[in-house]
C-alpha cells in the first residue's frame, strides 16, 4: 500500500470519501483521477484513462463518466472499467441531476428529428439502484444545443438558444459540433416531469446562451420555477465574427470565450405568463455550483470559478482564450460575493462543496478544489473551510503526484455511500 499523500495542515476528520476528477489524460481525450481522503489523511491517488472528458457522477454503485455526447462509461470507484448495463442506447450529454425526491437521478439526450420527425428532448429518471422509472419526451422548436437543464420538485427547465447542429463538425469529431444561428429566437421553457411532455410552457427572452444551470427550484405559484444559470452573450447577424466556427472552442468551457464574451451569473424567475431576469454580480464566472444535497431545492449559498479574458502565453494549454483567477462565493441572502485566490501562478478547477457532518447549512462544510501551480508543473487539493471564505487560510492542501490542469466537471463521493 502506497503511503499517504503529503499535507500541509489538518484534514477536517469528518471529511471521508473520494474525489474524482475529469482531467487532461496522457494517451486518451480524457481521464479520471480520484483521490481518496480518510481519518485525516489523503491514503490514494489514482488515474485512469476514459474517452470522457465531461463530467462524472456517482451512481448504483459506481462511477458513470460522460463526454459532451455519448454512452456512458462505468468504473469502480478504484477507477477499473465495468460493463455499463443501465439500459441507455442513445447518447446523453454531460449533465446528469440528483433526482431531489427521491436521490436518483435525471438524464437527458437530444435527438436532432433524425429518428423522429422532429426534434425532440428526451428525459429519463432512473431511480437509486439505477433502474428507469420514468421517460418523457418533448418536441423543440429546433436542434439547438442542450448542454444543461434545470430540475425542481415537479418541473424541467431547458433551453433553447440561437445555435444549430453543424453536421460537418460533427464528423470532424469537434465537442461541441453547433454553430451560432443569428437572428433565431432564444427561449426557456418549462414541463411537468411527471406527464408526457406535452404540457410545455415556452417564453421567450432576450438572446443570449447558457451553459450551466447552477440551481432550480419551484416557485410557490403552479408551473413557475426559479433558474440560477450561467448566461453569455450571442453574437448578431453583422457583428465581426467568425460564424462558421463552433460555439465553444477547443479549449473547453471555462477555458474558451462564448459569443465574443465570458459569462455571468443571472436569476431568472419563469412564470406561467412572463420571465423575469437579474443579474446577480456583474464579474465574469464558469463552473458555479450548489451543495448538491440542495439540488432542486432552494439554496443561499454557491461557489464558482472567476474568470478574466487570459493574457498570451498565461497557461498551460495553448488554445485557452481565459484565465482562471480565483473562486467565488455568492451569499444569495445577503446579496455578498466574496473571492479566495491562491496566488500567482496558481490556477483553480472547479469547486466541489461537501456539508460538514454536524452542517445545517450550505455553507457548513468544506471546498474542495484542484489548484494547478504553474511554477512547478504539479498540482494540489486545497481544502477551505466554505463559513469562514476568503477571511482564513485553507485547512489542508495535500500534495498531487499529478498535473490537473482545468478541464471538467468533479465529484465527490461520501464514503458512507461505498463502505
């Protein structure tokens, strides 16, 4: 047995699970690294090649890793590969959500009117122990892209954007194969997640394009939900820009400008007769997130990473077009943002919250998040303590055998779901 990784400072000792990471692979489009933490001290770190290069998720017992688009593929949380059985036969995208009534979870796909006569989102539940439990589908306007949808108690939020599938970067194998559509409308729209799909309320809103929903939840008022996402500009017929290229760039979101633009955090409140949207601080962000307990429920607290347009030559990977300067707290109750860096040359992924064993609260608990130093070309796990942001040092910051640089999506197992 390898020994423990080096720490500097003291592991919160409720802290107990795994976190594992999508990150940069060396033979393949991507990989999974997980990091074992337990009775105070980080005791394994490994690597794994996947095709995946999305996000990960915990489920019935293993890992599920997911590309952008595609099946997904299945490990032990040890990282070896295992036969996927979860009676999927078409791709799904990269976002799966914690079912909030019943800890399972929700999966969604596009199908582009290939098979159907018209576009169509398909969304499946799939209960605790990986079984289907419901599906819908519902007809869209048109074959936009769905990278991310929003799920309540009893409703699903998805959007539709001024974009389009673009069939020849699709076979050139590009991530994200759809271009921008100006002139085409941009819309939310809402059904009930226990019909059919037929019941879709669609309001149409200003242009715009969003990547991730960072929370949903219902509003006291019958079909009317509350959106926290992601939000960036879209380019217009006339601007100077580039429309035959892909939306998000080979860098990756969070690493690639969106329409000529970064992206903001917005609150949009969806009615049954009007949307009505704010923004929440004016800083540019990517990768915002919620206690994932709170998934589908409302929530005070969530954390991101703040980004700038990135200086030639700034990191690691050539193609990036932004710097990652730090994370972000927004305190949704008292309107606050506060920002933790790591200093020079350090560069932040996307922050994981885990609520503390005694936490009432969501921000009770602790940060995880992978810091890349470009000094040394090595990276670590810095461990903050979420109720006291910004105004102390980290906890912990355990030393990686690895590089991480920014990529993806993470997640953090709780080792009372494995032992």
């Amino acid at each position: 047995m390898d020994p423990p990784l080096p720490i500097d400072g003291v592991l919160p000792p409720d802290l107990a699970g795994t976190l594992v990471r999508i990150g940069p692979g060396a033979t393949s489009r991507g990989a999974l690294h997980a990091i074992e933490l337990r009775d105070g001290a980080a005791v394994s770190y490994l690597s794994g090649a996947s095709d995946a290069d999305a996000n990960v998720f915990w489920h019935a017992g293993s890992l599920l890793a997911l590309a952008e688009s595609g099946l997904p593929e299945r490990f032990s949380r040890q990282l070896q590969p295992e036969t996927f059985d979860g009676g999927l036969t078409s791709p799904i995208a990269s976002h799966a959500h914690r079912d909030p009534n019943s800890d399972g979870r929700v999966l969604f796909s596009v199908e582009a009117g290939e098979e159907t006569p018209s576009p169509s989102l398909r969304v499946g539940e799939w209960d605790r122990g990986g079984a289907l439990v419901h599906f819908l589908e519902v007809g869209l306007e048109r074959a936009s892209w769905h990278h991310d949808l929003g799920v309540t108690r009893s409703q699903l939020a998805f959007f539709e954007s001024p974009t389009a599938l673009a069939y020849d970067l699709a076979d050139e194998a590009v991530a994200v194969p759809y271009r921008f559509t100006p002139g085409e409308p941009t819309m939310i729209a809402t059904v009930r997640r226990d019909g059919d799909g037929t019941d879709v309320r669609r309001h149409l809103v200003d242009p715009a394009l969003v990547t991730h929903m960072v929370g949903a939840f219902d509003r006291p008022d019958p079909a009317s939900v509350v959106l926290y996402v992601v939000r960036y500009p879209v380019p217009e017929a006339g601007q100077p820009f580039d429309f035959d290229a892909p939306v998000v760039g080979p860098a990756g979101i969070g690493r690639s400008r969106i329409g000529g633009g970064l992206g903001t955090l917005e609150r949009w409140d969806v009615g049954t007769d009007a949307v009505e949207q704010s923004v929440v601080d004016e800083r540019h962000v990517e990768y915002v997130s919620i206690d994932p307990t709170l998934e589908g429920r409302a929530f005070r607290h969530a954390y991101g990473v703040e980004v700038a347009q990135g200086a030639p030559g700034s990191g690691h990977d050539e193609t990036s077009e932004v710097d990652a300067l730090g994370l972000v707290q927004f305190d949704l109750g008292r309107d606050q943002v506060r920002r933790w860096s790591p200093g020079p040359y350090q560069e932040v992924s996307e922050p994981l919250f885990v609520r503390a064993a005694d936490g009432t609260a969501d921000d009770e608990g602790w940060l995880l998040v992978i810091v890349d130093d470009h000094t040394r070309s090595a990276s670590d796990l810095y461990v903050l303590d979420a109720s006291s942001f910004g105004r102390r040092a980290p906890e912990a910051v355990i030393h990686l055998p690895a590089s991480l640089p920014f990529l993806s999506h993470g997640t953090w197992v709780g080792a009372e779901r494995y032992r």
